[in-house]
C-alpha cells in the first residue's frame, strides 16, 4: 500500500511539472503529397483532442503526452538520454546490429516472427496479434519530408530483421506508433538502437520536427515509464495546431 501510493504522489508530482508546448501538424503541408496524408492527420488531430475512454475529463492525448524536444539536434539528444541507454546503443553497435529505414512489405515474415517471439510485452498479448499474420500495407508513398508513415528496421549481421518500429510524422511530430523487438535479441539493445537511429533519421530527413513522442506516460505500467523516462520521453501537456 506504500509502495502504491509513492507511486502515486510521483506521479502526481509529474502530471503538476509537465511543460506546457504547442506542436503544429503543419497540415496546409500536406497539399505537397498525396491526400492520404492530410487524412491521417486530420485523423490524429481529432484522435489527440477526443476525450479519455477512462478519464473523461480529459483529452486522450493531450496530458501526458510522452515526448522530448529534439529541436536541438541529435548529438544533443544522444548525450541527454541517460547512460545505461547510450551503453545499450553501442552493445547493438559492438555486436553488429545495424539500423535503417525499411520497406515493410518486404520484411513480412520476420515482422510475424518479431511478434511471436513473445507472448508477453507489458502484459499478455491477443491471440489474434500472435496468430495472424501482418498484411501488407497500402499507404501511398509520401513525397514530402513534413509529412510521412515511416517503418524502421534493426538487423543482425546476417541481415535478418529483429526489431522494427512503425513512425507518424506530421510537421513538428514524429510519434511512434508501435515498436517491437524480437524477444531473443532484447539483451543486445536493438530497441534501443531503433529509438536512437530514428531520432538521427528524423535530424537527417524530416528537419521540421522538432518533437520526438512515444504514446501517453501515465497509462503506462511502471517498468515501461522508466523506459520511456530512460530515452528522455516525458509527461508533456499538448496543445495541437493543425
């Protein structure tokens, strides 16, 4: 019971000490691309601003948001995530792993085994994630850096694809959606050499984002927001422009 409610009083401390930022969707961007994107991210406006399922006093994603600011650039980001990430990265490295944006209908049958290599990733997953297989995606091929659904890729030295993460990007925010790693190779850091090679990718190819985000803080358990506090994802109240 004490334990629970120190949780609880941090987390309150947390929620009271979210920085307060505006991210714009930089919507009227998307008139360089194809329509798909000004749908999805017309969809994530309104995602983000419906109210909680189960606090409804709240917006869904507007406190809480987890994320960091990597307007600074990735060299900054890289020495403000916390040692042992940094030490997780370079195991990857020294092992031969490699990151890279990937072609996600290419990779299918690894992106099942990735999936059913666990049937436990903060807590037990649904039979129909473990035994269906992934479809292929259909999404059109963005032509502009400010709006884009990205997939990205560790692989092993033998080029077998164990990790993988799916990415929305839409002017100032790249969020990540999903982000799953093969259970055998979680020792050698490839999930977190997947979230530090994204946060260089998006320096490198989608220079209007300025914010790097992971889902919602406080709905998730404790062991995942010491991950996500590990690589600088924290509790951010937002305000979305489009």
């Amino acid at each position: 019971m004490k334990t629970r409610l120190q949780q609880l009083l941090n987390s309150w401390k947390l929620f009271k000490a979210m920085p307060v930022v505006t991210i714009s969707l930089q919507l009227a961007a998307t008139d360089n691309t194809h329509a798909f994107y000004r749908t999805i991210t017309e969809q994530f406006f309104k995602d983000a601003n419906r109210r909680h399922r189960k606090f409804p006093l709240f917006k869904s994603m507007v406190h809480g948001v987890a994320m960091c600011d990597i307007s600074k650039g990735f060299e900054h980001y890289l020495s403000s995530i916390e040692s042992s990430a940094r030490r997780n990265y370079k195991k990857a490295l020294r092992n031969g792993f490699t990151s890279r944006p990937i072609d996600y209908n290419q990779h299918l049958d690894e992106i099942w085994a990735i999936r059913r290599s666990t049937p436990v990733r903060q807590g037990e997953l649904p039979d129909s994630f473990l035994n269906t297989p992934p479809k292929k995606r259909t999404d059109p091929a963005s032509t502009s850096p400010t709006h884009d659904y990205r997939y990205f890729g560790v692989f092993d030295k033998e080029g077998k694809l164990v990790a993988y993460a799916g990415c929305f990007i839409a002017g100032e925010l790249m969020m990540i959606e999903h982000i799953y790693g093969h259970h055998e190779f979680q020792p050698y850091g490839v999930v977190p050499m997947l979230l530090i090679a994204m946060a260089r990718h998006a320096e490198e190819e989608h220079p209007s984002v300025r914010y790097y985000a992971y889902g919602t803080f406080f709905g998730a358990s404790q062991s995942m927001q010491r991950f996500k506090k590990k690589f600088c994802f924290y509790p951010h109240k937002v305000s979305w422009q489009l």
